[in-house]
C-alpha cells in the first residue's frame, strides 16, 4: 500500500487493554499491527500489571502504537474506557489482549462504514480458539449458533434492537469497528462492570443509526481459563456476583427505556434470572440472609421457576448439608 493511499484513509484507533498477560499481548499487538488495512493507531492500556508490559510494546518498534500505564489497578472497566478515551481515530475498535485479528478484519469492515454514513458499527463472525490459539470447530460453530448469526444475512439493520441485544449477536468487545463520534465514552456507567459490550451495544442501538454485519470469520475469540466469562461460572465465586450485578444494572435499564418495550418481557425475565444468580453466588459465600431477598423477589415476579426455588430451600438447608449440596451442584 502506498502512502498515499493510506493517508486516503480513514484513522482507526485500535483499543487494547490489558493485564499481565504478555504472551497473549504480543499475539495481539502483532496481530493488530499485521492488518492491511494500515491507517491506525494501537493503544495499549495497561491496567497496572505486576509485570510491566512497556519494554514487550517497545519491542515491536512501531510508532503507531501508545503506551499507557495506570499507576494502580482502576478495574476492567475504566481501563477500557481510558482506551477509547484516547482514541483519536474516527472509527475504533477493540481487541482484548488475549484475542487477535484476521489480516483482512479492518480492510473487509472499515470500507463498509466509509460507504454507509447512516451506519453506526460494522460487525463480523468469530472463531473460537483454545488457549494454545487453535481453532476449536466444534467451539466456533456453537458460537456462531448460540449468537444467531448463522441465521444473519449480509447488510444493514436499522434499527438493530434484537440483533445487538436480544440475540447478542453483535461481539462489541472483538469483533466490531465503531464509528468513534457517535458514542459518549463517559456515559458507560460504573455499574455496568463486566457487561460493557452489551451497553456499549445499547448505546449503539439507541443511536438511530444501523449496524452491518459482514458474514465472514474475520477474529478469533480466545476461550480459556482466565476469561472473564469463564471465572464467572462455578469457578470464582466474586466473579459471578460481580457479573450478576452487572447483568441486574443493564437489563433494569434496558426495561425501563420505551424504545425496547417490546422486549420488556424478555429484558424482565433476564433480570429475574440474575437476580437468581446473584443469589445462588451469596448463598456460595456464606452470605444466606443477604441472599434470600433475592429469591423472594424472582420468585413473585414469575409463576414457577425450579432454579430459583431450589436455591431458596438451600437457603433453609442446615449450613453443612447446604454446603455438600452446592458442591455437587457447581
């Protein structure tokens, strides 16, 4: 590509936050820095790792990429904000530091946007990969499916209401090129934690403008033991009532907005469910009175729900026997 054609385009931030993990950073960053699409800026935010990654971003020798060391841990959140914060690019885009990107994953999107100015975002397919960074074809294809877009075909959609938050189709956090303008950075509140994508994607669907999603595998998604989605399964007790608690914030306000009103049902039945989580995560840390009002209160917003009813009798279960029986159910 000559100079001139990349002055000709268009600059695209590249948001990478991380934390102590400098292998994957550096799969990452050259993944980023290896995309034809060359008019762009790497932001690295480094979110206080024990380790400083600041000699491995140096290593790469590439003056589009920005360094930034917090002097203390600021969160999940805020570090990812501070990214598209900096961004100067007119689109942005995030890559997590244990993801990377296809060659082609900005050339094949960014044009789309440039064509399209009543277009918000432009979003892609995804693999799954393991953590030695192998494909795993069973994990992409259930991906796919699980998100519905096997069922997407190729264009715009506006407005994009379902897609981005019913079907979740939309991966904001790895997939995805925002146009950068139309997006309020601040106005992603703390509460949101963990569950950012998916306000980012309200955000997104608010606006007005459309989303296109370009049908191709253009990422690939890590799966391993340290993400965030899986810590807060069985495995870390704090990560699931953090994400439950992210999850009650965003769907209590995706409930109350009248432009998703016709969702409301679904949005309430996914508060309740996190309501149940949230407390199946308290009743795991020993905090039985503080969980219980949780129960209660899934339980008289929905007829009958077996999850929820089981956790309650948990609750009135004498503590060892309670304990062996949450064990078994991990």
């Amino acid at each position: 590509m000559s100079l001139s054609q990349e002055c000709q385009q268009p600059l695209v931030s590249v948001i990478i936050p991380t934390y102590n993990r400098p292998d994957y950073l550096k799969q990452a960053i050259a993944s980023a820095i290896k995309q034809t699409y060359q008019n762009i800026e790497i932001i690295v935010s480094d979110n206080c790792s024990p380790e400083n990654p600041q000699a491995l971003v140096a290593s790469f020798g590439d003056s589009r990429i920005r360094f930034w060391r917090h002097q203390q841990n600021v969160g999940m959140l805020a570090n990812q904000q501070h990214g598209f914060k900096m961004a100067r690019g007119k689109y942005v885009a995030s890559l997590h530091d244990d993801d990377m990107w296809n060659e082609d994953f900005l050339a094949k999107l960014v044009p789309v946007l440039e064509a399209n100015p009543e277009l918000i975002l432009a979003f892609c397919d995804q693999y799954i990969i393991d953590a030695n960074g192998i494909i795993d074809n069973a994990g992409t294809e259930k991906n796919t499916r699980s998100y519905k877009r096997d069922k997407l075909k190729e264009g715009i959609y506006q407005p994009f209401y379902k897609v981005g938050l019913v079907d979740k189709s939309i991966p904001t956090a790895a997939s995805c090129v925002i146009r950068n303008n139309l997006v309020d950075w601040d106005s992603i509140p703390p509460e949101v934690g963990g569950m950012w994508d998916l306000y980012l994607t309200y955000l997104c669907c608010i606006s007005g403008y459309g989303a296109y999603y370009y049908p191709e595998k253009l990422t690939r998604y890590r799966a391993h033991e340290q993400t965030d989605t899986m810590l807060s399964g069985s495995r870390d007790v704090q990560a699931k009532i953090r994400k439950a608690k992210s999850e009650m914030f965003c769907y209590q306000v995706f409930m109350e907005d009248a432009r998703l009103q016709k969702f409301r049902t679904y949005f309430q039945q996914k508060w309740l469910e996190a309501n149940t989580t949230l407390g199946i995560g308290l009743l795991r840390s020993k905090q039985i009175a503080v969980a219980r009002p949780y129960f209660w209160q899934a339980l008289t917003k929905q007829k009958f729900n077996a999850r929820t009813l089981v956790a309650l009798s948990l609750s009135f279960t004498p503590q060892f026997l309670a304990n062996k029986l949450i064990e078994l159910s991990k």
